[in-house]
C-alpha cells in the first residue's frame, strides 16, 4: 500500500514539474515573440509613419572609397566591435539594425554611436558644416531635425510633435559679439522645455526671443501634420500646477509674438 502511496506521490510532482515547465517554455516563446518580432516591427512602423512628419537633415554622400567594412570597437563589451560602411551609412550593431536602419539613405537619423565615431576617426566629420557638427557630437536623439536660418545667426532644431523638449543647437555669443549678432561662439546645445517654457540646464542662447518664435512655428507646422491629433499633449493642460506668468514671462511672450508679426509680413507671398 506504501509503495503504491509513494509511487502516486512521484507521479504528482512530476506532473507538477511538467506542467510548470510547460508554462516556462509558454512565457519564454511569448516574450521572444514579443522582444524578437512585436517590438521591431513596431518600431518599424512608427519610423516609417513619421517620415512624411518629421522633416530631417540629409548628409552629404561621401566618396566611394569609404564603401567598405570598418570595425569599430564597442565601448562596453571587451572583444566586440561593430561592422560599419561610411559611404551606405550602416552598422551591425542592434540600435541600428532594429531602428536606425530605416530611415532614408543619408539621413542623419541613422547615425549610431559607431558610424558617429567612425566619421570621426576617418576625418570624414571635417566635411560637414560646424552646426551638423554639432548636432552630431551631441548625439542623435530627436525624430525630427530642420535648419533654419536667424536673423544674424542659424540653428538647427531637434523636436519631436508628441514631446515637450526641444534641442536647439546654435552659435554661443562670444564677450566681443554684438548683442544682436553674429555670434562666433562655439556650437551649443540649448535645451527648451515647451510645455513649462523654460530653458533647461542653464542659460538660453543669444536670440532666444527669435529662436522660439520660429520653434513655434515649427512645432505647429509639424503638429498639424501629425495623423493622430488626439495624442498630442495639450500645452499647460498636462501640467500639475500652473505656472504663474512672470512679468519677465509677459514681457517675453509680448517680444516673440511682435517679432512672429513681423516674420508675417515680410515672408513673400506664394506663388
Ligand atoms: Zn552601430
């Protein structure tokens, strides 16, 4: 009867054990599925929704002779490097093969950290203009980047329609500068909250008045363009505590919109 008793007992467990590795191999295949399948093909289609959206900056195509295999060492893993091509803007890194790697030929959105310091090494950075430069040495974070020129200076705008900060990369005043321009600093980064309107991290750029003006724009433009509206977050509504506005504030808001008008009226008509 004992041994009747015991052998029961062994075929339970092992049935236990059956079963909970049956829903070990059931979570396991699921979350591949997920990870290895789902994510990268949602991925996929929310770059490629965006592009007709999110304008970008395209690079220059550089020679033929650097369409060919770089390798170029991880950073965090001992013995790994990273096979990339200057010239086809590719690497075989993850980032690049699950997100990079789609979007258009040359755009600076495809720049991970290896073909970003690969053009470095190479020299091929050299080639570019000081304000892609600069965007490039920051490293590539927004979804969407447009140039746009100032009134004595230039900028290039980092941006995305759902998201409230802004990366503005422009000329720093230099102390011998007018305060009206041009500037000769170095190039920056300047980041701006939209949604609280204040600049983090520090000092604004010189120009901030006409530089938000023409974010705004911007922003408004690439809103409207944006297919699902309803996503959209709703300046200062989204926002626990309203912030009161400053004299400093209005006073702001009163030069941006004088100088807005004046954009206005003297963009040319189309034709
Ligand atoms: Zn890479």
């Amino acid at each position: 009867m004992s041994t009747i008793t015991a052998q029961t007992h062994a075929v339970s467990d092992h049935s236990v054990l059956v079963w909970l590795a049956g829903l070990l191999l059931i979570g396991l295949i699921s979350w591949s599925i997920h990870y290895f399948i789902i994510v990268p093909m949602q991925r996929k289609r929310h770059i490629l929704e965006s592009i007709p959206y999110c304008p970008s900056l395209l690079l220059p195509q550089l020679p033929a002779e650097h369409d060919k295999i770089m390798r170029v060492d991880s950073q965090r893993l001992i013995h790994l490097s990273y096979r990339v091509n200057l010239y086809q803007l590719t690497c075989s890194c993850l980032r690049f093969r699950r997100i990079r790697r789609f979007y258009p030929a040359n755009d600076i959105r495809r720049l991970c950290r290896h073909l970003r310091r690969e053009l470095q090494n190479s020299g091929c950075l050299q080639n570019l203009d000081e304000l892609t430069r600069g965007v490039i040495s920051f490293r590539l974070r927004d979804g969407c980047y447009v140039r746009e020129s100032l009134t004595n200076s230039e900028m290039i705008v980092g941006f995305h329609p759902r998201s409230s900060i802004v990366r503005v990369y422009t000329y720093r005043k230099s102390p011998d500068d007018p305060l009206g321009g041009p500037y000769t600093g170095a190039v920056d980064k300047f980041t701006y909250n939209h949604r609280q309107e204040i600049w983090v991290y520090g000092e604004p750029p010189p120009n901030a008045d006409e530089i938000l003006t023409v974010v705004e724009t911007l922003m408004t433009a690439c809103r409207a363009r944006y297919p699902n509206p309803e996503k959209l977050p709703h300046i200062k509504e989204t926002l626990q505590m309203p912030i009161p506005e400053t004299e400093a504030a209005m006073a702001a808001r009163a030069r941006r919109e004088s100088i807005l008008a004046a954009r206005r009226s003297t963009t040319p008509l189309q034709q």
